[in-house]
C-alpha cells in the first residue's frame, strides 16, 4: 500500500459534493424517497404513454362503466385495475393524467417562485438601506398573512385555470424564499472571502451570483423541494375546495374531491387512489428534501 | 420595552389597513354583487336604487374610504347573503372555529414535544425511525385527505365518530361551545385530530433537532460533568433551550390552525368561521370576506406580537436590549 | 510503572478509545497509561486532535456513542471508572472528580441564572435546602475571588465576562472538595492577562486544598512551571511522559523536542520560528508503527514497527526507536 498515495487522499479530500451524496445515500429512507420521486416523476411525464385509457377523451367513456371497484371489467372488456370514477373513467388512467398536471403545477410554480425569491432576497442582501427594507417589508407582510387564504382569495378573484392556480402559488411562496436567501446572503456577506472579492473590485452582481448564491444554496436546495411538496398539497386542496382547476383537466385533488361525495356511501375507491397517489408524491420529495436538511446542516456534523 | 410594543403597534395597524385595501380593491375587482342580491324580476329602477344605497356606483377610491370610514366605526357594512353586519356573523361563529383551533393546538403539544424529545434524544432507535416517518407523514399528506381518510374509518366503516357537524353545545358567557358535552368531544376529536397533525409534525421535527443540536452543546456535557441527574439534564437543560424556538411556532402555529380552519372545516361541516368564508368566497360576499381577512390579519398579528413578547421573557439574552441578529 | 501504587489517586492503564465514524475506526486515544498521586498536578499535552480531550472525558466516563471505550481500565481511589454502572459514576461526577471546560461561554446554560446552576450542582450530591446551597456558593464566590457574590448569583451567564465566568466553573468544581480535578485546556478562551490570574489562581486552590490536577492544554508554554509531571500525546498515544523538569530539559521524543523547540521564548529573535514539518495524521486508518514516523527527521525502517516504552530516567519513559539522549 502506497503511503503517497494515502497521505494524498487524505489532504485532498474528497469533493463536497461526494461527501454529500455519501452521506445521503447512507439514510436507507432518503433513498426510499429518492426511487419514489423517480418513479412519480416517470409516470408522470409519460402518462400519455402509460396509461391505459385517455380520460380526457370523452369518447371512450362510458357512463355505464360508472363507479365500478377496482378489478372490474368495464363495458369494452377493459379491466379497470383501480376501478372507475362516476363518469366512468379509468380512475389508474385519471390518476395519472392527474399526476401529470399535479408535478406540472408543483415544478412549475415552485420554479419560478424560487427564481424570484432567490433574485429578490440576494438583491436585498446586497442592496441594504431602502431596497432592502422594501423588499424585506413586503416579505414581512406576505408572511404575517396564512398562505392558504392568501391563496383561496387570489383564485377566487383570477377565475379558474392552471395558469392562474400557478400564478397564485407564487405569490404565496416567493416571499418564502427571499426570507431563506436573503438570511444566509447576509451571513455569507461578511465571510472573508467576500472581502477578498471586493478586494479584488468585482462587480457587485458578479459577487452576489458568482461568489456567493453558490455558498446559499444549500438551504435554498431543501427550501424548494419542500416546497415543490407543498404546492402539489396547495393545489390539491384549492382544487378540493372547489376554486382551483377546472372539471375538465382534472388534477389529483379534483379526483379525490370528485369522490368525497361517494366516500360515505362506500365507494372509497375514488377518492382513496387518487389520494395513495398524491400521499406517494409528497412523501417522496419530502423525504428527500427532510434528508438533504440533515446533510447540509453543518451543526449536526459528528 | 414599552417603545419596542409601540413601534409593533404601529407597525400592525398599517398592515391591516394595507391588506384591508389590497382585498378590498382585489375583490372589487370581479363580479357584480347586485347580479347576486337582486332578484331577476326587479325593475332598472330598483337596481338602480340598490347600487345608489350600497355605493357601489362611486369610484374605487370613494368607495374605500367609505369602508374605512365604516371600518373605523366597527362597521364592515353588512352581508350580501345573509343582510346583517358581517362583523356580527363573524363574531358569531367564531368560537367554533377558536373551540377547535385550540384543542388541535393542545394535542399538538401534548403529543409532538414528548415524541420529538424521544427522537431526539434517542435518534437512532426504531421507534425514534418510526416517529419521523411519522412525522414526515403527517408533513406531507395533504390534510383535507388525511381528514375523509379519517372519515372514512372511524364514521363510515366503524361508525364510532360522528361524520361532522358540532354536536351538542353548551353556554359558556352566551357562547355555545361542544368540548362540554361527551357528544361535543366526540364531534371535535376528528377535526381537532385532523387540524392538529401539521402542527403535530412541526413540533415534533422542531423539537428533534432542537434536542439533537442542543445535546452537542458543552453546557449538556458540563452537566453532565457535574454529576447531574440524566432527568435534570433533560428537563431543565435540554428541555429550557428547545422550548424558545417551540413557543414560536405553537404561538404562530395557532394563527394558523385558525386560518387553515377552512379547510377542516369544510371535510367535517365543521360551522366555524373557515366555512363561512368559503361560502362568501363562493358567492362573492364581499363585506364578509373583507372582515374575515381582516380578523385574521389581526390575530397574526397580535399573536406575532404576544411571540415576541414570550420570547424574550425565555430567552435572558434578548431580554436586556434589543433582539439579537 | 513506578512509585508505590497505593498511593495513586488515579491509574490509567492502556485506555483506548474509539470512535465509529463513517470513514472507519477513529483511534482517539490508543493504549494510554499514566498515574496521578495525591495532590499532583499531571499536564497532558498534546495538539489538537491528540485525544487529550478524549482522554479526560473517558475517564470522566462522558464518552457517547459513537464513541466507546474499547479497553484499558482506569482506576480511581481504587475503584474502577471503565464500566462502573452510570449512577455510580454520576455520584463521582462533580463530586469526587470535578471538571472544568475550555470555553466558559459555552458550558454555562446561557438560559438559566448562575445561582440555578450552582444550586443544583450542589443538590445533586447533598440533600440541602436552597438558601443552605446558597450559602455555600457565596462562599465559593468568596474563595475564588468573585466580587459581590451575592448579587451575582442573580446573573446570566451571559452578564459575565470570559474571566469571570470561568472563576464560576472553578468554583462549582470547587462546591464538593474534589480530590481530582480535570481542567481542559481552562484558559485557551482568555485573554493572556486573564490566563495568568486563571492559572494562578487554580494552582492556588489545589495547593491548599491538596487537589489532584490533569491540566490538559496544548500550550506547553502553559504548564511548563505549574505541572509536576508531563504526558505527551501525539495521534491517540502518549509519546513520552516524565516529570516536568526531565521531558523540558532533555525531551526524549522527537515529537517533544519539536514542541519545544517550536515555542516563541525558544527561537531566537530575527529567524523566523522553527516548525515541526508535515501535518498531524487522520487518527482513522492509522497505518502500524510509529505514528510520528512521516515527520520525524530520525525516521528509519525500524519505525515501521509499534516502539516500545523506553526506560530513560526512573521517572521519563519515551515510546521512540531513537530517544533523544
């Protein structure tokens, strides 16, 4: 065994980014929760592909085939595996379809929520004295107010429809995000290396996104898949309570909301998969980003 | 002190009139309330003579400061749906929705610090794994589900718990309230239950790394070094320094359990506030939704300021001046 | 070993200490022996990372998964430490044997008074009322030379100064006479004006009161004319120990000579300080022999394997193939 090559190893290091993923593919959970996101995010995506039925074609529907529990064969000889909604959809067909908007809606908004946020909170980290107390203000006030009412209001004012649903959800969360940025920017800002890039007479913005927004990310990673999580929730329950998308496209909540009317009569299919399907989603990405806050908080190091 | 809660005054009166104006443009923005309240026989004339008696033929700006003007008086103008002051229905179903509020917050505690002190303490045990599965669990299912699941076992299929509705009441003050009553507890459990669980896992989490972190401290092991009891270490040690960051989220946790309310409210036909406003959501209520958004703005904001408040009794290091960041 | 074994306060015979990382078994401390007699004062120096702290917390018995003690015993009054049921040890703690940490900001609750911590450090080994306890702890206040013990008491950690608040852990180490004390590096967060009174004034106190010390520092500057007797440990193993007069004047240890020869007072002024070369070894995956070896300007084939203790003096042992005579 060559000393060399050890005493080398062991000055060098590995690259944090190994040493991360060492350390995240220890937890048996996360990786649970890494192989849930991958197998929703492929069903998902090739719903279309997948899917047994289209259910967003009326024409291969059939009211006759309402309602039926799973495993029953429908009118064109189809066995529905998960059973059928009550106007006779594949309910396994709708629930991915549904899952396909649900993802579409959660990456969606949680994306461009965190690219405001993020610009939002480094611009009042670097900016400080009135850019930063307006922005911080505004935060302030979004977050005193409760996301859901916040987001109830905006739908019920936009109308209904997908893009005013993810719309919403922005609203609700960017300020999430400033708050997050803009408290490690400000901790990241007085490090010394910053000073060394002053010194140096960077730019600026060249400072704020090259030499430090990398340093923030961390809990910003955490902050968006959880937040991801959660705006596949909110748009399930906006949906649920009727203001969120319309009948025709239905998502995740609109098909667990579809059978809650049925639920108490029995038919427990149609609200329950939808729901298992929704549940496998959010775990899934939780699990992931509840792992990757202990991976990357540093007080919890051994 | 003193000048610290003055300045937090201020500063949430202007938050409540900034949201109160925000909504107040925000819806009326959209729909016509008179398509609403008059009935479809009535003559021109008598629209006419409605939109002149409810103002709404003035411009936004006069529009608002007449709200405001009423606002400051207590009167939120008077519903749509229902023809009495909003504030007074308000007020009216608002103990429901405070009765539940806080039983879901009281079994949040009771169960989430003892968990999360388990897990944190013992954080490789089976049992520590299960909690946080647990936890994660309650984290990431969408509640309303959590609720029709709930449903579904205990009414529909064991029939032991009513589906919904506040059972029977009991006056407390003229206030009817369902947690005196076998029947009324049997009416809450599920709700509360349902209601409390975000908060249940939030706690628990909080209170886990809160006792992971706190355990790595050299005051723990000081104590320990002087031969203090495992129990004295744990409750007094330990426990003092997670309660800070606990008491603000159970004191922000409440605000929300109240506005997330609506929700619970709606799965179990729950007649709190939440409800109520959905339905004015609904039907475009305007008056109703406006005061409902501006109580709720107002306990944010005065169970911001109470949090604050506990919090540097708690914490010795922020008591004497200023907080610290 | 030499010297008559009964009258060894403490024997420390091959104490190792291991810790379960991810990467492997980290040796913390490797076969470590030393003795203490009554009223001596032993240093323990070493760098960072040495497993000087280690070693004091082993025998404190505050070693946590994933560390563990993986042999050696350490006998104290003649009563074995290693393996003692936690509730015996719990009653040595911060009774018998008192310790006192590096960073007095630290161990102190930054949420409770001094006077709770004082209290229940007394509580925990003498069944007294409070005002008895707090008698007690002005009078300790009073011995190590805390001005206005009594309103003092009321304080928070956090209202002390870094001198002052480490005359508190000197007199809570004080409340129970102990007759071993183990300081971890008690003055390496001090001011250099505050170190000198800190040192002062614990070498006073166990002179009088005919303490045992383990001073563990990195400083060899520090003990240099406080210690009795020194042990020095590199990479988990103690390299060389002997009285104090012996291992400074005629360092045995390559490693030893190097600590010395690398402290300012040594170097002559205008040439620049003279290093040890090389970097200290991760303590996980020790390759066998020696483990100074890569350092070490005397390093032959020979090092290759483990060195014995060598017998210098009655009272100096070395660990080295090639002591320095």
């Amino acid at each position: 065994m060559s000393q060399k090559k050890r005493i080398n190893r062991l000055a060098l290091g590995d690259t944090p980014w190994k040493r991360l993923a060492g350390e995240f593919f220890e937890s048996r959970l996360a990786v649970l929760g890494l192989i849930l996101c991958i197998i929703i995010l492929i069903s998902g995506s090739f719903a279309p592909w997948i899917a047994p039925q289209n259910p967003y074609d009326l024409a291969t529907l059939n009211i006759l085939d309402s309602k039926l529990p799973p495993f029953s064969k429908g009118t064109d000889g189809m066995v529905h595996l998960l059973g059928t909604d009550e106007q006779g959809r594949d309910l396994l067909s709708a629930i991915l379809y549904g899952l396909r908007t649900s993802l579409f809606v959660g990456a969606v908004s949680g994306g461009i929520s965190l690219v405001i946020g993020v610009s939002l909170g480094m611009l009042a980290a670097f900016y400080s004295g009135r850019v930063e107390s307006f922005i911080m203000r505004l935060v302030d006030l979004h977050l005193s107010l409760p996301a859901i009412l916040v987001a109830i209001i905006l739908v019920a004012i936009l109308g209904q429809g997908i893009d005013k649903l993810i719309f919403a959800i922005v609203v609700v969360f960017w300020a999430g995000f400033a708050r997050t940025v803009h408290g490690v920017a400000l901790a990241e800002k007085n490090k010394e290396y910053v000073e060394a890039a002053v010194n140096m007479t960077l730019g600026k913005l060249n400072i704020a996104f090259k030499h430090i927004l990398p340093n923030c990310l961390p809990p910003v990673i955490v902050v968006a898949t959880m937040r991801v999580a959660t705006a596949i929730s909110l748009e399930a329950t906006l949906s649920f309570l009727g203001v969120g998308l319309p009948v025709t496209k239905p998502s995740l909540g609109l098909l667990i909301s579809n059978g809650f009317d049925y639920m108490l009569s029995g038919r427990y299919w149609i609200s329950f998969y939808p729901g298992v399907a929704l549940l496998i989603t959010v775990i899934g990405i939780n699990l992931v980003g509840d792992h990757l806050r202990d991976v990357l908080n540093p007080r919890l190091k051994r | 002190m003193l000048l610290f809660i003055v300045k937090r005054v201020t500063i949430g009166v202007f938050l409540i009139f900034l949201v109160a104006f925000l909504v107040f443009c925000g819806v009326y923005a959209v729909g016509n309330p008179v398509d609403i309240l008059i009935s479809p026989l009535a003559t021109q004339e008598e629209v006419q003579q409605t939109i002149k008696a409810m103002g709404l033929d003035l411009p936004l700006h006069r529009q608002f400061f007449r709200f405001l003007g009423n606002t400051l008086q207590g009167n939120l103008g008077n519903s749509f749906i229902h023809s009495e002051p909003a504030v007074d229905i308000i007020l009216r179903r608002l103990p429901a929705t405070l009765e539940i509020a806080f039983f879901a917050m009281l079994l949040a505690i009771l169960m989430g610090i003892p968990l999360g002190l388990f897990a944190g303490l013992n954080p490789n045990s089976t049992r520590s794994r299960g909690i946080m599965a647990g936890s994660i669990l309650c984290f990431s299912l969408p509640n309303f589900w959590i609720g029709l699941l709930v449903i579904m076992v205990f009414a529909v299929n064991l029939g032991i718990l009513p589906t919904g509705g506040r059972g029977e009441t009991v006056d407390l003050f003229g206030i009817p309230f369902s947690f005196l009553t076998l029947n009324g507890l049997k009416h809450m459990l599920m709700p509360a239950f349902t209601l409390s669980l975000f908060q249940i896992a939030l706690i628990i989490r909080l209170t886990r790394s809160g006792t992971r972190e706190t355990l790595n401290m050299d005051y723990i092991l000081y104590a320990r070094a002087r031969g203090l009891s495992r129990q004295r270490v744990v409750f007094v040690h330990l426990l003092k320094n997670i309660l800070i960051p606990v008491v603000t989220v159970v004191g922000l946790g409440l605000a929300d359990l109240i506005a997330f309310a609506t929700v619970t409210e709606k799965v179990f036909s729950w007649p709190g506030v939440g409800r109520l406003f959905l339905d004015s959501v609904v039907n475009m209520d305007r008056p109703v939704i406006i005061a409902y958004v501006m109580m709720i703005v107002m306990i944010f904001i005065g169970v911001n300021m109470l949090v604050d408040i506990v919090y540097s009794i708690l914490d010795p290091r922020i008591r004497l001046g200023g907080r610290k960041h | 070993m030499t010297g008559n074994t009964m009258e060894n306060l403490l024997e420390v015979r091959n104490l190792s200490t291991f810790f379960d990382t991810r990467k492997g078994v980290l040796k913390a401390v490797n076969d470590v022996s030393f003795d203490l007699k009554k009223g001596e004062i032993l240093g323990l120096v070493g760098e960072s990372g040495s497993g000087k702290s280690v070693t004091a917390l082993s025998i404190m018995g505050l070693i946590d998964p994933p560390g563990y003690i993986a042999e050696g015993s350490a006998k104290f009054a003649g009563c074995e430490l290693i393996g003692m049921p936690e509730e015996e040890k719990r009653l040595l703690r911060g009774k018998r044997i008192a310790m006192i940490f590096q960073d007095p900001m630290m161990s102190l609750n930054p949420v409770l008074r001094i006077d709770t911590h004082m209290v229940e450090s007394i509580t925990a080994h003498r069944k007294t009322d409070r005002k008895e306890a707090v008698k007690k702890a002005v009078e300790v206040f009073r011995k190590v030379g805390i001005p206005s013990p009594e309103k003092r008491l009321k304080d928070y950690p956090h209202q002390f100064s870094g001198g002052m608040r480490q005359r508190v852990a000197i007199a809570i180490s004080l409340l129970h006479n102990p007759e071993l004390i183990i300081a971890d590096e008690p003055t390496t967060a001090l001011d250099v004006t505050i170190q000198e009174q800190i040192l002062y004034e614990i070498e006073r106190l166990s002179r009088e009161n005919n303490v045992s010390l383990i001073w563990v520092t990195h400083d060899i500057a520090v003990i240099a004319g406080l210690a009795h007797k020194l042990c020095v440990m590199y990479a988990g193993k103690i390299v060389e120990r002997g009285t104090t007069d012996e291992v400074l004047d005629n360092p045995a240890h390559p490693y030893t000579k190097g600590l010395i020869h690398s402290l300012p007072e040594m170097n002559t002024r205008g040439k620049p300080l003279q290093q040890i070369p090389g970097m200290s070894y991760s303590p996980i995956d020790l390759p066998p022999g020696c483990a100074f070896k890569e350092r070490c300007p005397l390093a032959d084939i020979s090092c290759e394997q483990n060195p014995g203790v060598t017998k210098i003096s009655e009272n100096h042992h070395v660990c080295c193939f090639h002591p320095l005579m």
